[in-house]
C-alpha cells in the first residue's frame, strides 16, 4: 500500500499537483485505509465500485483482497496515471470520467460495468460528488449492498442525524429508512495531503434485507414535508393525502424536523397504498 511518500513521488514524477478544483485530498493514513476495506468486508469475488482513486492507494488495498475494482476517475493525468500502475492487473477496470451522467443517474460506462449483479460502493469520495452519488445509489440502485466512504463530516453528520436536530432531512430519512447506518470513524484534516479545510467521517451503509418503505415514495414525502422546514406540515400534509387523516404519530402542527423516522415511514406506506387503490380502481 502505498506510503505519503509514495503518493508524492507517483505526482512528482509526472509533474502534477493535488487539484482543488476537483477535491483532490488524498487519504494517507494506511490504517483508516485497511479500516474502510475491513469494515465492508471486501473479499475476493467482490464487485467494487471505487470514486476518485487518486494515485490508487485504495485501489491496490481492495484488490489485494481478491476484489474485482472499477474506479472512476475524472482527472486526465490521474487516469493515465492508474493505467500505466494497474492496468494490467485483470481485476481492475477504470472509467475515464465522471461518475455521474446527472445528478440523478449513473455514468453509462459504469452501469454497463455493474450489470445486474450485487456491488459495493468504497471510496474515499470527492465532497463535490458524496451527496448526489449517495442519493443516487440508496433511491435507484438497490444492488448496492454496501456503502463505505470518507465525506465531508457535516454530510456524515446528516445521514446519521435524528428527528430535532438541525442536521436531520431527507438523506437522513432516506438512508436510516434503507440502510442501517455506522459511524466508523473520524478523519480530522491531517489524515489527508493536501489537508482539507473541515473534518471527515467514514461511514458504512449496509442495506437493509427490505427498506422500511418505498425509497422513491419516501423521497416524495421528504421533498414535500421539508421544502419549507421552517413551517408546520398541515398544508403539504393536505396536498399529499387530501381527504385522508395522516398516521398515527405525524401531527399537522408539527415541523417537519419534528417527524420522526417511523413518521415518515408511515407516510410513505400510506401513499403507496394510495396509488395502488388509484391503479385498482383504473383498471378495466
């Protein structure tokens, strides 16, 4: 695995400089490294889907494992960089380019690469890319069991925010509903070269054997309840049901920071048997 020194000298080489334009902050420490890989059990047979591999310092850690690696690289000079190191190495692909097509869709080369079979997501992500790419896998694709990345700590801290505080919203209902969500560590900035100007989190999302709702009947519900977060739901809570009353526990004269998981869970299942009971009554 590949020391700071290393990582230093593969830029030098070809004369490049860490971009910040493009968040470039590599993670150094080796032990938070092996801890991220450890933590989302990577093993040979593993499809893993890797963010901005940088020189490929995790890279090379997940393929050790046996692991089958597709890394997507936006930067021109990193991407030669990883195929001159790996690309002969038959467990590793590499997509030249941008992970996301839209800020709700995967890149098609790396859908064509991930098929229809089960995959991880590891990487320590670039902060620009960590809240579309996560919304992105938890609402359309539910073959990616595992999620295990280093962010910016304020997105760490509102995937694991509860019902009250200032964090909580929709990637908190929308991920705490489909995975069960852990903390495994925290990255002050000088885990990183260059360092960043804010601390880190590592988590680990892992699926839930069956989300507790409806992911994109649920991302309904949170888009309307928390459009205007500073106001009581009665009024996005009548556009959503109508006639109908809300479940148990979801009070109109609350907020909707005030609602808790289970709260919106219920609404979500609500809706869902809504449009259902809409789709019986239409059919001939």
């Amino acid at each position: 695995m590949q020391t700071l020194a290393e990582i230093k000298a593969l830029l030098s080489e070809r004369g490049l400089r860490p971009k910040r334009s493009l968040g470039q902050n590599f993670l150094a420490d080796q032990n938070l490294i092996l801890k991220l890989v450890r933590a989302c059990e990577v093993s040979a047979g593993d499809r893993v889907l890797e963010i901005g591999p940088g020189t490929g310092t995790l890279t090379e850690a997940m393929l050790e494992t046996g692991a089958e690696v597709l890394s997507c690289e936006l930067d021109d000079s990193l991407a030669d960089l990883l195929r001159d190191r790996l690309g002969k190495e038959g467990r590793f692909s590499l997509v030249h380019g941008d992970c996301l097509a839209t800020k709700r869709s995967l890149n098609a080369e790396v859908l064509e690469w991930l098929g229809d079979e089960p995959f991880k997501l590891v990487a320590n992500l670039p902060y620009g890319c960590a809240t579309p790419l996560l919304s992105t896998l938890l609402l359309h694709h539910a073959r990616c069991d595992v999620m295990g990345v280093t962010i910016q700590k304020e997105l760490g801290d509102r995937l694991l925010a509860q019902q009250g505080s200032r964090d909580y919203g929709p990637i908190s209902v929308i991920a705490q509903a489909v995975c069960e969500v852990e903390k495994i560590a925290h990255l002050p900035p000088a885990c990183f070269w260059p360092r960043p100007q804010v601390d880190s989190s590592m988590l680990v999302l892992r699926r839930r054997a069956e989300p507790m709702a409806d992911p994109i009947e649920l991302s309904r519900v949170c888009e309307a309840l928390f459009k205007q977060r500073r106001k009581r739901i009665a009024s996005p809570l009548r556009d959503l049901l109508g006639e109908q009353p809300p479940p148990e526990g979801v009070v109109p004269d609350k907020r909707a920071e005030q609602i808790g998981l289970d709260g919106f869970v219920a609404l979500a299942n609500q809706l869902a048997d809504m449009r259902s009971a809409s789709d019986a009554m239409r059919e001939p």
